[in-house]
C-alpha cells in the first residue's frame, strides 16, 4: 500500500515495528511482541499481558499521545482489553474484533476449560508443551501451512492431533481477500523467525 511508512522503535526493552501513515489521523499498526518484524525474546515469561500491555503503553508514549482509539483484532484484542482495564486513561475508544472480553474466572484456568470442553488435540491445549508443537509445524511447508489456517472456517474448531496431524493437499484458488503476494509475505516471516514468539503468547 502506497504512503505507508515502516520503523523499528525503543519500547519497554524491546525494538517494536510499526506501519503508520497519515497526518491529522494518524493511523499505526505495530507488529507485537513475538510477531513480524518485531523483536521476539525467547522466555516464555516475557509474554505475560503485563509485557504486551506494557509494550502498547510505551508506544503510546513514543509517538507522543496522551490517548488514542484503538483497534484489535485476535491477540491484538485481547491484548487492547487489557490495556484499557490497566490503563484507561490512554484508550479514547476501543473497536475489537473476533475476540469478546471474558472476565477472569479465578476458578478456572482458561487451557484447563478448552481442554475439558475439546479435550487434548484442540490447538489452544496443543499449544502448551514449549518446542513441541514448533517441533511438528517444522515438518511442513510453512507456505502451505499459512494457506490452512487462513483459510479455515470450520465452526467446530481447530484440532491438530499430536500424531496424526497433516495438512490437506489443498490445491483450490485463494479467496478474493487473500493474495500470493500476501502468502508470500506471511510465509517469508515465519520463515526467518519461527513460530515461538507467537506461540508463547498461548
């Protein structure tokens, strides 16, 4: 997209890259923490909500703002409720999407409910064991992999059976909103980082 500008920069001990563009609007979109072109800290303990709120609030003061509107989107949300119940001051307003705000329920860790309900192979449950599921993606065409899971629409969710799991030979069209270049670009950063920053948010 034309007029987009693209920098790293300094927030809470990490080198995050941002996309903005835009004058009076000012609009920007950061890769998180484990993701993109961001830095990805490989302890699983630098992925707490305090770290990615934290992040979020740093950059909000790097680019000079009191408050902003925020928009989330998966992660992304779930990281935006937290900022505005940790920091409100800095939220003007919130658009989320995908993901609802669950309240915590001290009684019930969130893995322990997803396993009850769609039991070990459910992804969420599959994820939990560091360098596993790492281990299992890296047998497989990260290319391919993207094309899967952008393109799955199962209601009934997704599982990923320790054993058994393999991609389907999928050889249909992309839909109108996905293109080989964006495949392409998706893959290529996955390829030179992995999947353990994404994954340690899990």
């Amino acid at each position: 997209m034309e007029g987009i500008n693209h920098r790293r920069v300094e927030v809470n001990g990490i080198a995050m890259h941002i996309a903005e563009k835009g004058e009076g609007y000012h609009a920007v979109a950061p890769d998180l923490r484990g993701y993109g072109d961001t830095d990805a800290p490989s302890a699983i303990s630098s992925y707490s909500i305090f770290h990615l709120v934290g992040d979020i609030v740093a950059l909000i003061n790097v680019l000079g703002q009191e408050q902003v509107f925020v928009v989330g989107h998966d992660w992304g949300a779930l990281v935006a409720w937290h900022l505005c119940l940790f920091r409100p001051d800095k939220v003007k307003v919130l658009v989320n999407l995908s993901v609802p705000f669950l309240p915590r329920n001290p009684a019930a860790k969130p893995v322990d409910y997803f396993r009850s309900l769609f039991g070990d192979d459910y992804y969420i449950c599959r994820f939990q064991e560091p360098g596993g599921i790492e281990a299992q993606l890296a047998n497989f065409n990260i290319k391919q992999l993207f094309k899967m899971f952008l393109k799955f629409r199962d209601p009934g969710g997704f599982f990923m059976p320790k054993e058994s799991w393999v991609l389907p030979n999928d050889e249909s069209s992309l839909p109108a909103w996905l293109s080989e270049e964006d495949l392409d670009h998706f893959s290529n950063k996955y390829e030179k980082t992995g999947f353990t920053g994404g994954l340690n948010y899990y």
